[in-house]
C-alpha cells in the first residue's frame, strides 16, 4: 500500500482517509479523539506554535542556521580530537539495518550488530590488556562515574574515599561527583607534578579509607605517565582499585594498562569514527576478569545456536536495570552502540599498523612550517595552550570576518601533542602490513521461505553464509587475519614507557567492506519490517534528518567559545524551547544523553531542591510495580530508598496503597502516563495532589509521550520535572541500543537546579551559556548527544503542531486496531498507544521466537509483570493497515501453536535458538577467550 498522508498530518503516518474510517469502524469509534481516555480537567486544547514546515524547508532552516557557526581550524584538544574519519565509517554505519535496528533482545535476528559489538569488545580487550569490556558507555565522563560505584560495590561499606588528579578535566570532576553523590563516598585530588601523579602526595593522602585511586594517560597536559606502577602499588597496598584514563589511540602505543597494575580502564574511544560533534561521545569500560558482575552497561557473549553454531548474545543480563531494577549495576538501558560500531570500522580500517602509525604521528614533533611558530607552542610534554587558526566575529548577517590580528598556520601545519592531532596519518592499504585468507562463500536468502496464513503472506528475508558443506556465520575480523605489529620504537617515547607489540586484523577496505555488509544484512531493522516492541516505540527514522546531523557545520569541538558556535547555540535554544511547549515546563536541560540519565538527572534536581528547602531528611521514591527497571535503578543510584508501588485492579495508582506509602519521608514519586499497559491514569490530578501534600514532587517518565502529542501536557498534569526520550518520540534511530538523549524539563521552582551550561538568548539577540544558580553541576562531559539532539529538532519541525497530533493520533489508533485483531486475551484497557496480552498458558519468550518465523518482530516480553506471560505491543503510526493485518496473523498463527512447536523455535532465522544459559554460565566476552 502506497503511504499518504494530508496536508496537515504526519508525514510518516501512512494512513489513507478510507483506510481510517475502516479502522475506527472495527475499534467501534467514530472519531480518533474518542480513543483517548483523558478527562476534561487535564485535556490539552492549546497549540504549541510549532510551524509545521516541509523537508526542504528544515534542511535550508538549519543549513542556515549552522552556518552561523565560525569556519575555524581548531587545535582544541581536551579529549576531543578531530581524527580524519575513512568514507568506509559513513557508507557501513549508515546501513539501515544496523542504524534503525535496536537493543538485541532477540539474538537471532540480530546476530550481525552482535558480532560487531563482541568485536569491539575484543578491540578493547587487545588495546588494554584487560580481560573484560564492556560494549559502551555514554563518555568519558560517565565511564569515571561508574568505575567508582563499581569500586564502591567491591568495597562494600569499608572505605569511602576516591582521589583524582588536581588537573583531573572538570567535566569528569563534576560528573563523577553526581555519580557518587548517592554513596558516601567523597572525591578528593592529588597534587601533580609537572602534569604527571605526585607519587610522595600519593602516599601522604591515601589509607584504608580509599577505594579508588584515578590517573590519566597521556594527562590533561599531554605528558605521559611515567609512574603508573607505583600508583598502582600504593593503590593496590591498601586494597584501593586503580583506574586509569586513556583514549584508544593513545592505548595503541603506550603500554598495555593491565601490565602495569590497572584494574579499570576508561576513556572515551570516539576519538576513531566519530569527528568532533559538540561532545556526542563513546565511554569505553574495560576491567579485570574478577569484576565482571559488576560491569554497568551490556555483555555480549558467544553461544551455540540449536544447530550448533556459534552465535552471539546479551549476556549476564541479570546485572541489568530491566531484571534487578533497584539492584542492579547501573541504570543504563539506551548505552553508544552505533558510535562503537564506527569505532570499530575506524580501526579496522587502520589495522594494527595504521593505529600504532596514527599513535605515533601524534606524539613525533612536526617539520617546522613555513611561517614562524606562535610562542608558547606546546610539546609533548606540555599540552596545555590550545589555538585557533583565526579568531572573528559575527557580522549581521550572521557570517565572520577576522576583526583583529591573528597569527594564522598554513593549512598543512601540524601542532601535534600526543592525542592531539587533528590529522590522522593514514597510511595508504598497500603500505599497511595486510593479509587475507581466500574463503569460497555461498550466499543464501530466506526470501522464498513464506508462510502463508489465510490469506496474508509474511516472509522474513536475512542472509547466511556457508563455508564448504558446513553452516558457518560470518567470520570474526580475527579468522580472516591476525596481524601482530611489533612497536619499534619510531616514537621520541622510551621503550619501558610503549608497549611492545600490537595483533588486531589488517584487512582491505573492500574485505571490510564485504564483512560488515554481511553483518548488516544478518540484522532486524525498522526499515526491513514492522517492531512492534511495546514502551520501546520503534517507528521510521526520516532519512532527511541524517543528512542535517552531517552537515560540517554541526561538527564543531565542544570547548569552542560561545561566539564562535551561535549556530549551534541557536539550535540547542531553540529545541529547548520545542520541549518546553510540548511538555508544558518552564525549563529545559538537554544534557542528559539517554533516557535513564534523564531519571538519574531529574532525581539529582528532586534531592538538590530538597536540601536547599532544609528537607534532605526526604531518603524515599515511590515507584510503581509497573514501571520501568531504569526508575528503579535511576532512584537506587541518586542514593534513594525504593519503595514499590502495588497497582489496582484496573492496572493503574492505587490510590489507597498510595496514600499508605506517602509520608514525610517522601522525595518523589516517578510514574508513567499513560502508563506500561497503555492505560492513562485517570486519578492523575488526586495523584498529584497527594504526592504535593505531603511535599514530594512528581516525576514524569516520559517513555509514552508519543501518546499525549498536542492532548495533554505533563506540566498540566501536575508533573514537576520530566524527561522526554527524544530518539522514542522524535524519531531518532536506535542504533543498535543508542545512542539517545534523555532532555529534562522542570517547573519553574526547580529551573535553578537543573545541569550547567545551559543555552539562553541574549538582549543583543545572541546565545549564551549560563550556570543555573544551584545547578547540581554535569551528567555528562557536554551537550549530551549532540547528533540525536539535531536529529530531533528536524524531526518536530518537519511535524509541527498538526503533524506531532497526528502522529499521537495514529499512534493511539494502530495499537487499538492490532489489539482488536489478536486472539490473545487483553486484561486491561482503554489503553492509547500500546497494548499487553496475555500469552495465557504458552511462554511469552517462546511466543516471540515462534513469531520470528513468521517473518516479523516480536513485542517485548515478560513485562510488565503485572500481566501474566506479557506480550507488550506498540505498533507506533508508522504501520498502515495491511501491516498491521500481518501482524495480527502472525499473533494469531502462533496463538494455538503447541508447546513443542514453540520450544523449537525459531527455524527460519539467521540463527537458531540461542542458549543464553550456556553463554551467561561460561563466559566468552572476546574473541581471545575463543581459543581457551
């Protein structure tokens, strides 16, 4: 069915006039509003003056508006370096099977997005040494703040004090301090000593009281650590952890962390596949074998598959915030799996001998240029000046013209600390030290494997590759080559101080370029079929929006001065304002860089108001039984106790157990609307009230906004602070797993709390950013995730209001058709823009499976567990009725399937059942651990 839309609707919403009346007909409704259970009092009958605008308009509307950013040369550095980016980085990473496919909770249709995560694993196992990454985190920053409460977890209660570096960067001061901030634990620094660790103030500082001792490497001035060893003695002397900070490319030559006593790695590996994008970054994890269960984020791990296969898959997913909720390590759900992707495509690129060559060129003196050095000019041993090629100012007309003398370097020009380099010296594929190994490959497709259900055809079209007579995935990098560079000693580094050899793959671009293509096609994405993953919303991702995220305006380093980024200042402003009147708040942060960070971000700002209202005595949030692992784990992590919620009858607030839980002790109460069944809460204004009485404040998780837009606004509900999941509601694709964004906005009370910077508009018409008064400081090292931040802004003024209420209209209308149509029983309802059934005597997670043969997605399982047997389903408004239709039969054909039938499934897929047990039980978490 070809897709339309009108004029003054959503233009990914597929839905022809006819075609809507025939749905409303079947759902037993004459209109679309009629299908939204709001009452009147919380209804929202405004406009948001939100201008809807056509493709062409936003593209020339933010091509304008970035180009008002200054065309500078930059030799900012800062852990920010703006490497040479191969083409092969966008053409791979730009396949719509990897960017709008998501989390891999089904490993079978996902085995190529975890092959390439178990491969980046395995990059970081070689580069550090460690036996155990993880597949990312969200920066640098944030990589800081979670090795600490790692080390407060093995600790336990004994100790309570970290010690940094004085110069640690103040952006991982800030953010590892909110980390902490719900422990007792305290951060304290160390003095230098010409940049490097004072190793004799070491020792006067630390004692039993230290859990956790922190250098970098090369440090913030750019030298190099020459006394890792004794850090790590005096750490490990008083059962202290020592983490270490590095980036990828410096981990390519100097030596490997785990030889000289590091226990966790972190940094921020985007330094390779990503150019400098005001802060979007990529936090590597990497740690001792021993700490492996209490690594945040996400595992992969090979497996066998029923046919005996190696395949890959999540694993030790019992950490995780969606199964220990409170308990878990960490609260990250969306995490940087498309930014490790392209990390990993960069350095496969590379090779060894392109990485230790790039490592090299960044710490070797550059030829003097033709025009005399500025004085000051750092050296490797001292990086602390930055400059800029040309400093200007802005001309009415939103253009620069240099205004004052400057001291300009020709372009070939090299100011080159180690890190540093805002060239990459790519060597050339010939020069590179590469071999290959000749494999005959049989291509095959399922295209021709159709199921036929009344009269609906569904097939499920992935790609498998066969070795001589056996079935065979697509090898890993390290079976087609493994290449050991030995490191020579070209760099001005002493030899103790580098490591002595590097082994990663060296392949040609076009084995690459095979390689990663087979992986894409081996993966579910939103552009190969309908996702129904309830909470999860999973729509189409306008290609347009790809094409403004890059353009070379928006790539700007994060530390520019404010004049020399107007462009992206106006943008950011301009979104905050877009949230703000949407979600019916006064004030907007954009920093936090997932949906969970927004949680964590939003109970930050609940614990700061409090305190500065003499209330710090407020120890607990009231969570729902229903609601998000990430609330659970986002309160747990702010230092809350967690008190949980019992639903009513009816799946929503109980307000009798709500009132119980209430008391004086309350700091907030977090909830969903509508909520995990789809269902709105009715009582959301005695709700608020109550929660209000007693002094708490309300919290809006905003995972189910799409279901409100242009109906109701939080802020009219009586929220106080929300996040919005701009990459669920906007239309951001998910990457793989992330990267998102988690903005957060607040009533006007609590604006003065919310993170620094943010961005407001000048009397003179400029941007600026300000600190917020009793700001609670960083979530992250900047902006957030720039890109998804861009990607959203496009996304809702290509919609305006009239687009962004269709969306929510057809959003409400699909998922009420799809439920009409599915012979599984549905417990609750009126529900919006989602549905749980009940999969009754049959194993949801088996039920999932079987539909996979039937050539679509399942929904998400076993949540929330209110509903027995759950099968949550959200079709979003992008489906039209024939899709829709599919997914019915295939609810329908697995609904009086027998329990052997289910058990084996599925058949038809890349991969067959994959035993997680088996993975999760005997851990493989890289490819050197293959070979064990």
């Amino acid at each position: 069915m070809t897709g339309h839309h009108t004029a003054t609707g959503s233009p990914f919403a597929p839905h022809k006039p006819d075609e809507t009346e025939e749905m409303l007909s079947v759902v037993g409704a004459d209109d679309v509003d009629d299908l939204f259970d709001i009452p009147d009092p919380v209804r929202f009958d405004g406009e948001f003056g939100i201008d809807q605008r056509s493709e062409r308009a936003v593209k020339r509307e933010l091509r304008e508006t970035l180009g008002e950013n200054d065309d500078l040369t930059e030799f900012l550095g800062r852990g920010h370096y703006d490497h040479y980016v191969p083409s092969l980085v966008d053409h791979l990473s730009l396949r719509s099977e990897f960017l709008t496919s998501y989390t891999q909770y089904q490993p079978e249709i996902t085995q190529g997005f975890l092959q390439v995560l178990f491969e980046y694993q395995s990059l970081l196992v070689e580069l550090t040494g460690l036996e155990i990454a993880n597949c990312s985190m969200y920066d640098a920053a944030t990589a800081l703040g979670e090795a600490a409460t790692l080390a407060d977890r093995v600790r336990g209660t004994d100790g309570h004090r970290v010690l940094v570096p004085e110069l640690l960067r103040e952006e991982r001061r800030d953010v590892l301090e909110n980390y902490v901030a719900g422990t007792e634990m305290t951060v304290e620094t160390v003095p230098d000593d010409d940049g490097n660790v004072d190793i004799d103030a070491l020792a006067d500082r630390i004692d039993d009281d230290v859990v956790m001792v922190h250098a970098e490497n090369p440090t913030v001035r750019g030298t190099v650590e020459e006394s890792l060893g004794d850090v790590a003695d005096l750490a490990h002397d008083h059962d202290a952890l020592f983490t270490l900070g590095s980036d990828i490319v410096a981990l390519s030559l100097l030596q490997r962390p785990a030889d000289v006593g590091v226990d966790v790695v972190v940094g921020d590996a985007s330094v390779l596949g990503l150019p400098t994008s005001y802060g979007t970054g990529l936090g590597l994890f990497a740690t001792r074998e021993e700490f492996v269960r209490q690594v945040p984020g996400r595992l992969v791990g090979a497996s066998e598959d029923g046919a005996g296969n190696r395949t890959y898959t999540l694993t030790l997913q019992t950490r995780e915030q969606h199964i220990r909720k409170e308990r878990a390590t960490s609260n990250i759900c969306t995490n940087q799996a498309w930014v490790a992707l392209r990390t990993a495509i960069h350095a496969a690129d590379l090779g060894p001998s392109g990485l230790v060559d790039l490592a090299e060129t960044c710490v070797t003196p550059p030829p003097s240029p033709a025009t005399s050095k500025p004085r000051g000019s750092p050296s490797m041993r001292s990086a602390t000046t930055s400059y800029r090629s040309v400093s200007r100012t802005r001309t009415p007309g939103g253009r620069t013209n240099s205004s004052r003398p400057s001291r300009r370097w020709p372009d070939d020009a090299r100011l080159a600390p180690l890190g540093d380099s805002p060239w990459d010296a790519l060597r050339p594929a010939s020069a590179r030290n590469s071999r290959s190994i000749s494999i005959t490959k049989r291509h095959r497709r399922f295209g021709d494997l159709v199921r036929t259900t009344g009269v609906v055809r569904m097939r499920f079209d992935q790609a498998r590759w066969t070795d001589g007579d056996e079935d065979q995935y697509e090898p890993l990098l390290s079976e087609k080559d493994s290449t050991a560079v030995e490191v020579d000693g070209d760099s001005p580094l002493p030899d103790d101080l580098t490591r002595d050899s590097l082994e990663l793959p060296g392949l040609s671009e076009p084995e690459l370029a095979r390689h990663y293509t087979r992986l894409s096609e081996m993966n579910y994405g939103i552009d190969s079929g309908p996702y129904p993953l309830g909470s999860c919303t999973m729509k189409y991702n306008p290609k347009f929006t790809e094409d403004v995220a890059a353009l070379p305006d928006a790539a700007v380093h994060p530390d520019r001065s404010e004049d020399s980024v107007q462009g992206t200042l106006e943008l950011l402003h301009g979104l905050q304002d877009y949230l703000a009147r949407i979600g019916g708040m006064d004030a907007v942060t954009l920093q936090p860089p997932a949906g969970a960070a927004g949680e964590f971000t939003g109970i930050l700002v609940a614990k700061a108001y409090h305190g500065a209202n003499d209330e710090g005595h407020r120890h607990e949030v009231i969570v729902p039984e229903s609601a998000h692992g990430t609330n659970f784990a986002s309160a747990a992590l702010g230092g809350y106790d967690v008190v949980e919620l019992p639903g009513g009858d009816d799946g929503r607030v109980d307000l009798d157990a709500l009132e119980a839980a209430l008391s004086e002790d309350t700091a907030a109460l977090m909830l969903t609307n509508p909520n995990t069944l789809g269902l709105f809460e009715r009582d959301i204004e005695e709700v608020a009230d109550m929660v209000h009485d007693v002094g708490g404040l309300l919290y809006y998780d905003g995972a189910n906004l799409n279901a409100l837009l242009g109906r109701a606004r939080p802020g009219d509900m009586g929220f106080d602070i929300m996040h919005y999941n701009v990459h669920k509601t906007f239309a951001t694709p998910h990457g793989g797993g992330g990267p998102g964004a988690g903005p957060v906005g607040v009533v006007a009370d609590l604006g003065p709390f919310l993170p620094t910077p943010r961005v407001r508009g000048t009397d003179d018409g400029d941007f600026e950013l300000f600190e917020p008064e009793e700001t609670v400081g960083k979530v992250h090292g900047y902006q957030g995730n720039w890109l998804v931040l861009v990607k959203a802004y496009a996304y809702i003024a290509r919609l305006g209001d009239p687009g962004l209420r269709d969306a929510s209209a057809k959003a409400v209308l699909n998922a009420n058709y799809l439920g009409e149509r599915v012979d599984y029983d549905v417990p609750h309802g009126p529900y919006h823009h989602e549905f749980v059934a009940s999969a009754g005597d049959q194993d949801a997670a088996d039920v999932a499976k079987r539909m996979l043969d039937y050539g679509v997605h399942p929904p998400t399982t076993k949540w929330p567990e209110i509903v027995p047997e759950a099968l949550m389903t959200e079709p979003t408004e992008i489906e039209n009725r024939e899709t829709l239709d599919h997914l019915a039969a295939a609810f329908n054909a697995v609904v009086d399937e027998d329990d052997e039938t289910l058990a084996a499934a599925p058949e038809r897929t890349t991969a067959r059942r994959i035993d997680q047990t088996s993975a999760a039980r005997d851990l493989r978490l890289s490819w050197q651990t293959l070979d064990e």
